[in-house]
C-alpha cells in the first residue's frame, strides 16, 4: 500500500506538471518538482529511525543538494542553444551526475 501512495503521488505530479505546461504560466512548472515531496518522506523516515542529530544531517546534507540542481539548471540553460533538446537533457544530467557525485566525495571526506 506504501508503494501503491507513492507511485499516485508520482503520477499527480506528473500530471500537474502536464497541465501547467499549457497554461500562460508554464513557467510555473520549473517549481513543481522543487515540491519537498520524497524530501518529506525521506525527512519522516530518518526522524523516526534514527537520532535527532541524524535527521540534522540529513537537513544540512539536502540544503548542500541545491548545488548539483544549480549546476543541472545552470548546465541546461547553456546547452539548450547549442544542441538539440534531448542532447541538452542528457548533458544537464550528466553535469547533475558529476556535481552530486563530488559533493558526496566531499561530504564524506568531512564528515565520514
């Protein structure tokens, strides 16, 4: 049943995405994935598993994530003139992939 929320709720936003696409404010659609969904779960789990001190870190971890997000936003803007849409994806994923593998290095580096 938990799988069951979690694939709707992935769908819905799906769909929300879909439709304000189409509307004079597509725009908007960039801040519907920021929504904290999986962060709220992930955030629910970690503080009732685990220590205080962990759910902190795991905070402070995500406030770090925005970088690689910055550098995928960043990266796509750039490439969307350059190549064609699916080249500037994969690109803009790739670069995604790069910055969270090294803030992981680093985060594990000091606090490891």
């Amino acid at each position: 049943m938990d799988l069951m929320f979690k694939a709707t709720l992935g769908a819905a936003v799906v769909v929300i995405l879909a439709m304000l696409a189409k509307t004079k404010n597509y725009y908007i659609a960039g801040l519907v994935p920021l929504f904290p969904t999986f962060a709220l779960i992930a955030h629910y789990i970690v503080g009732k598993g685990r220590s205080l001190d962990d759910l902190k870190t795991t905070i402070v971890f995500g406030m770090w994530s925005i970088i690689p997000y910055f550098v995928y936003l960043a990266t796509l803007y750039v490439m969307v003139d350059r190549m064609r849409l699916e080249a500037s994806l994969a690109v803009a994923a790739v670069a995604w992939l790069i910055a969270a593998t090294v803030l992981v290095s680093v985060w594990m580096r000091l606090h490891g």
